[in-house]
C-alpha cells in the first residue's frame, strides 16, 4: 500500500498537489485502475480521447485523487439545454467539452475535503494544456475530422442524487461547478454483482452488434449501453429496466468567458477565464483544507490497510 497515505503522515499545512500523467501500460495506471475500484458507482475505462491524471502530494509522495477525462456522451439534455446549441452545432463542437469520468480523492485526504480540490484542479490551465499538447492535430478515427485540441467546457455529474462535492465551489468570485440539472435515471450500475457479465455473455453469443466500423477493429458492441438495451430486447424484457430512478446531478464547468457562444458557434476563439493550478490549490487550502484539519482530526485515525482489496498472506 506504499502508494497510498495513513492518516498520521498528512501534514495538512504541508500539502502540495502534484499532477501526475497517467500513461498506458505504467505503474500509474495500475495505480489508477486499482484506486477506481474504490468508487462508489463502478465505471468504464472511458472511451475516444483519454486523458488521465493521478494527484499526488508532493509532501507525502502518496496518491490524493484521481482525474479521469474522456469524450462526452452524443445526448445529455441538462447540457445541451445549457449550451443552447443546434444539432449541426453540437456536430461541430462537440470535440471542445470533455466529460470527468473519474473525479475524486482518496482517504485520508478525501476527510479533509480534497474532493472538491481534484474537482478544481480538472479545470486547471494545466490540465487543459496537457489536453491540448496530446491531441492538437489529431484526427477522428471514424469521422477523419481534426481535432484543435481545445477543451472549451468540461462536464460531469454527481454519483448519486445532489452533490455536495461539486456545489459551492468557487475560483475568482464565480461558481466553478455550474449545476444544469439533473440525469433522467438510466444507467447500469444497478447491474451489478455479475449481473452485467452475464448480460454481456449472453449479448456476445446470441446478438448481433448493430453497429460496426472497419476502422475499429474487430466488430463488437459499442458501449454497455447497447449490450443492455440489445439484450433485454431479445428476451422479450422492458427497456424500462436500464432506468435505475436516480437522477444524476450535471455539473458545467466552463474554462472561458465565452464558452457557450463559442459552443453554438458564435466566436471562433475562446477568451479563457484562467486556472492556474497554484492559484486553485492556494485558494482551496485557505477556504477549505487549514479549516477542516483544525475542526476535525478523525483523518488522522485512517489506516492505509483499510484501502486494501485484497488480504495479504500469512
């Protein structure tokens, strides 16, 4: 568990955020994979563009969070209602928003409320300039298009019901996390428990995928929810079963003055409203981290053994 902090090594006035490039076939991203199995709602590896990012603290050399970025999904309503944008537009824009996928710390650190500091630092200049650096002039594998590499707005909904992670966060003397509403209820983490491994293995033996591209490879499914809504389907069950009722928080988070405008095709350029990591982290240890170490020590009492999935030998 040497990655990982016990609560008598924080010093929270010794804190330093460190961002840690995730890269395929590492040691982080073992890292990465096996702190995600800690979430409370599971969730995939992401999908097209990937950006992935572990918070370490520098004073500990420990992993306090996790940044999980990744293309945003074609329909959510909450957004677009936001963005106000035409279908040609979202066409047309859709490579500038990204969605979080994984956002969120880790204990001892998540007691002392460094959620909401991974949350700001996923709007960060520096998060978006690594973005940029990875996929400026890269091109759509199914569509061909050229990717400009900017990220004008990045998206991502709370785990269950309303968030008090996301809310009230503020940079600046503006809300960083913009509540847009809410999710209609449908998903597949209620599919859970090996349920969804069975849906799949009956889905590969018995259905045929629906969409298939050359330029991916090997047919297959695109995504879960095609394996589920297929499925269900086929045995003749309600579609209404993917909807778990729990309607998801969506949060916009804008990174310029102008992203709406620039998202509905308005401007062609983004006037960006400027997050630096220092200034983030600086704000967030005055309002947030120095005041929550003083009112409660219980992070101090955290074992790093209890983040341990498997039982070590005797």
């Amino acid at each position: 568990m040497g990655w990982f902090a016990s609560g008598s090594e924080v010093v929270p006035s010794l804190i330093r955020p460190l961002l840690v490039p995730v890269e395929s076939g590492s040691v982080e991203e073992l890292v990465f994979r096996y702190a995600r199995l800690h979430w409370t709602i599971p969730v995939s590896s992401g999908y097209g563009r990937r950006l992935r990012f572990l918070v370490v603290d520098e004073s500990t050399g420990k992993v306090m969070g996790l940044i999980g970025l990744g293309d945003p999904v074609m329909n959510l309503a909450a957004r677009d209602d936001w963005i106000g944008w035409s279908p040609q537009q979202k066409l047309t824009r859709m490579q500038n928003v990204l969605d979080a996928y994984v956002l969120g710390a880790v204990p001892p650190y998540s007691m002392l409320l460094c959620g909401k500091l991974i949350a700001m630092l996923a709007a960060s200049d520096e998060v978006r300039l690594a973005f940029a650096r990875k996929y400026r002039s890269s091109r759509s594998l199914i569509r061909r298009r050229s990717s400009d590499g900017r990220v004008a707005l990045v998206t991502t909904t709370s785990a269950l019901g309303r968030s008090s992670v996301y809310n009230r966060i503020r940079f600046g003397g503006e809300t960083l996390f913009k509540s847009v509403g809410f999710t209609k209820g449908f998903g597949d983490f209620h599919l859970s428990d090996g349920l969804y491994d069975e849906i799949f293995h009956f889905a590969t033996n018995y259905i045929e995928p629906s969409y298939r591209q050359e330029r991916w490879g090997a047919p297959g499914f695109r995504n879960r929810h095609e394996v589920i809504k297929k499925t269900l389907s086929s045995l003749g069950l309600p579609s209404n079963w993917r909807q778990h009722g729990v309607g998801r928080e969506v949060f916009a988070v804008p990174l310029a003055r102008n992203t709406q405008s620039f998202l509905r095709g308005e401007h062609a350029r983004l006037r960006w409203s400027g997050f630096p990591a220092e200034g983030l982290f600086a704000y967030f240890r005055e309002r947030w981290l120095l005041p929550r170490s003083e009112r409660d020590s219980s992070y101090q009492q955290w074992s790093s053994e209890a983040f341990r999935i498997w039982t070590r030998p005797r």
